[in-house]
C-alpha cells in the first residue's frame, strides 16, 4: 500500500548576533523549496501553509524579551513581512 503522507520539515535555530551571516545562509539556501510546498486544507478555517520566517528572539536578555517576526515567507504567496 503506497504511502501517501506529505513530508513535512521543521527547523528552530537560535544563532548568536555574531553569527546573524548564518540566518541569511540558512534562508538563501531553502526559500526554492518553497515552490514545492503545498496548502493544506486551503481557505478553510484549518488551513496549514509552509513558511519561512527570521525573528529576533530576545528570551535570552535580562529580562527576557518576546520574539520580533522580521522576514517571512509563505507557500503560494512568497515574502509576506
């Protein structure tokens, strides 16, 4: 019986400011991906669309800070921020 279940790739890296090269590396390299990513269940209240999205993430100041969406990407829409 054949399996045919989506594959789905999930990624959560906290790079350092040093290192902020890295993050633009990492999304050079996947955004021509994103043309093979599928909607599911689109325009419908469940409805799960591939993204890519860069944040500035502040939970490891004192105090911590909540994290700011900077860039983001969707399936079938491109750069949506």
């Amino acid at each position: 019986m054949p399996d045919d279940r989506d594959y789905r790739i999930r990624m959560d890296i906290n790079l350092p400011p040093a290192a902020a090269n890295y993050a633009d590396e990492i999304r050079d390299a996947l955004l021509p991906f994103l043309q093979h990513g599928v909607v599911i269940n689109e325009g419908k209240i469940e409805e799960e669309r591939g993204y890519i999205e860069i944040e500035r993430c502040g939970h490891r100041l004192d105090p911590p800070q909540g994290c700011e969406v900077i860039a983001r990407w969707e399936v079938g829409h491109g750069r949506v921020i």
